[in-house]
C-alpha cells in the first residue's frame, strides 16, 4: 500500500508540471542539478552525466534517461526541464552525455557507453538503493535502452519508457526526410532534421571526401544556428541560414550540403542512393532484445510524430515478449520531443478527456518504472 501511495503522489506531481495547465517555459525551482564524471577505461572515452535530485535529497525512485540525438545532449532546455520535472516530482533523474549522440552520430560504441553510464547510475549516491531502477529513453535513445534491459535482465532494472522509439532505422530516416513509409504518406516533416539524417549517411554518399568533409561542416554549423529554436522551423528562418552557409562551399559540396538540409529536388533520391551503399547495421536493429526482453516495457509515441512515425510504436509493440507486459500509449497531447499545442493535441470537448486520461496512464507508468 506504501509503495502504491507513493507511486500516485509522483504521479501527481508529474501531472502538474506536465499537464496542458502548465506553460511548458516554467521550471520547478526546489530541484538540484549536478554532473558525474564517468571514469574511462583502456580505449574508453571520458564521459560525464547530468542529475537532478529533489532539493530536500530525499527521492522516491529513480530514473536512467537516455537522451536522443542533440548536440546539448541532456541539456537542451526542452529535455533539461523534463529531468527537472521529474525531480521535482521526487524522482531523481541521471542522463548521460553519450558523446556519439552529441556529435549527432549513431555508432556502435554507443552500447558500451550506455553500459558504462548506467553503471555509474547504480553507484550514484542519490540513487535510491532500495529497488531496481528504471530507463527511459527518447527518440533513437529506444535502441538504448533496450540493450540495458536485455543485456542486464531483470535484476539491475525495473522497468523501460520509450518515447518516440523507432523500430526500423532506415525507415525512421527515410521518413524524417518526408518519404512515404509504412502506410504513411508522403508530406512535410521536421525541417531542422535532414542534416542530422545526412551526418549518419557520410559513408554512403555518393561524393569525393574532400566535398563529403565540406558539406558534413556546413551541416554541423547549419545545425548549431538552427536547434532549439522553434521559430526557425518556417522556411523564412532557415533558408537564408542555409544559403549563406553554401555560398561559402565549392559548387560540388554546395549541391549536397542544400540536399542534406532538405532545400534541393534531390535530397531524397540522394539518401536512398547513401542508404542503399550502406551496410546492414545490425546493431541498430531492436527486434532481437526486444523479444528477449523481461522487464515491464511501455511504449508512448505522439500520434502527430513528425520525426519517427507512429507506427513504429504499434511494431515495437508487437515484436515485445510477452514477459515484458508491454503498453502502448499514444498521445495527442506530447509530440517528439515537446508538448504539442492545443490545437494539435485536440484538447477539447471529447477528445480532451481523452487525451487526459491517456496523459494520466503515461504519468502512472513513468512513476511506476521510476518507482517499482
């Protein structure tokens, strides 16, 4: 009954700050923010991690939260005040700075990462050390965390969140880049996302080095002036950007860098070629831990995604092993990485009830896996 009570008060706190009724700019202040340093071994690259713990030290549950691709990492404001919430709501958060996410590149070495931190998770004083810990993860961050939850099993965690997880990377890329995919159809999606589509297809593209080596900087700086900041989103914001950065590239690396930024006619016939050079990656691949996996599994995905598509969610799904009691959630109300507006979410008359009893089923499982 303790545990019960205390799962619903996290619940509730998460709600406030959650919830449509706060403005999504607000962050709890009796939160404490920190860093760990994570000791790197033979070949091993340092790392470091943020936390947030409840300004009173005493938290209810806690969480691993693998952050997606960012070049701020778990400090990109959206997700920073996510971690904030979460302590505020007596959960203390731990997200490790995965240097291959931050250069916005998948890599293999990604996994012993995950490893690593996680480790440093357990040994984290803050942690509560009374019950196995749960993972979360955002976006491509998914891949993440299922390899925890198959390579440490049930007893080193309690339970895993994804939210926006793929299911089919080449797919997930393909429709960041507005290609038709799994039923969905053809249109716009995230503008700002094409270059972080093209960092990952280097090795495929069809070009010299020299010319691939010029556009991947453009698109880095591309990047850095246009993230996390929404209003650069309308195509009056970002195309000058872009067109002032090519005008400094040689015609060749010109021609690929606007492709990578989704302003060319090209752009998709160009991925597919880069994907279709590249090999198999299977280490990408989430089917196989996701059919060992043994742990309580709920997967959340925003029905209006506009970087991975929501049916993936339904496949993960599917492929889950039945010992991992999974759920699926999908919301109106939270897009890829940040609420959606009102209008969006369809948060009126009928569908606000809901969108909120939904809302409240995610807020539940998140306390639960925090707290199990």
């Amino acid at each position: 009954m303790a545990r019960v009570i205390r799962r619903t008060q996290v619940a509730s706190r998460l709600g406030r700050w959650l919830g449509p009724w706060t403005p999504g700019d607000r962050v709890p202040r009796s939160v404490v923010r920190g860093e760990v340093s994570i000791a790197a071994g033979p070949g091993e690259r340092p790392m470091r991690a943020v936390t947030w713990t409840p300004a009173s030290g005493r938290a209810t549950g806690a969480l691993f939260v693998v952050p997606g691709l960012h070049p701020d990492g778990p400090d990109d404001p959206r997700f920073s005040r996510f971690l904030a919430v979460l302590a505020a709501s007596g959960i203390a958060a731990f997200s490790p700075c995965l240097p291959d996410f931050m250069a916005l590149r998948l890599a293999p070495t990604l996994l012993t990462d995950v490893e690593r931190a996680f480790a440093a998770f357990e040994a984290w004083p803050q942690r509560p050390a009374s019950a196995r810990p749960g993972v979360m993860s955002i976006s491509f961050g998914s891949r993440l965390a299922l390899h925890l939850a198959e390579t440490l099993g049930d007893e080193r965690v309690g339970g895993v969140v994804l939210f926006g997880g793929y299911c089919d990377w080449r797919e997930a890329m393909r429709f960041a880049l507005g290609d038709t995919v799994d039923g969905a159809a053809a249109g716009p999606r995230d503008p700002l996302n094409t270059p972080a589509v093209f960092l990952n297809l280097l090795e495929g593209l069809d070009a010299e080095a020299q010319t691939v080596a010029q556009a991947e900087g453009a698109w880095r700086r591309y990047v850095a002036a246009t993230w996390g900041r929404p209003e650069m989103k309308a195509p009056a914001r970002h195309r000058p950007v872009a067109e002032a950065l090519a005008a400094e590239l040689p015609e060749a690396a010109r021609a690929l860098f606007l492709a990578g930024c989704n302003l060319s006619e090209h752009t998709l016939a160009v991925a597919r070629s880069a994907l279709g050079r590249l090999g198999d990656r299977d280490w990408l691949d989430p089917t196989r831990a996701l059919g060992a996996l043994g742990v309580p599994l709920t997967i959340v995905h925003g029905v209006d995604d506009d970087v991975i598509p929501v049916s993936h969610a339904d496949r993960l799904f599917r492929l889950a092993s039945p010992r991992a009691r999974t759920r699926l959630l999908r919301t109106g109300l939270y897009g890829h990485t940040a609420r959606a507006g009102a209008d969006a979410a369809g948060v009126r008359a009928v569908a606000q009830a809901r969108e909120l009893v939904t809302m409240l089923r995610i807020l539940r499982a998140l306390a639960r896996t925090a707290c199990p």
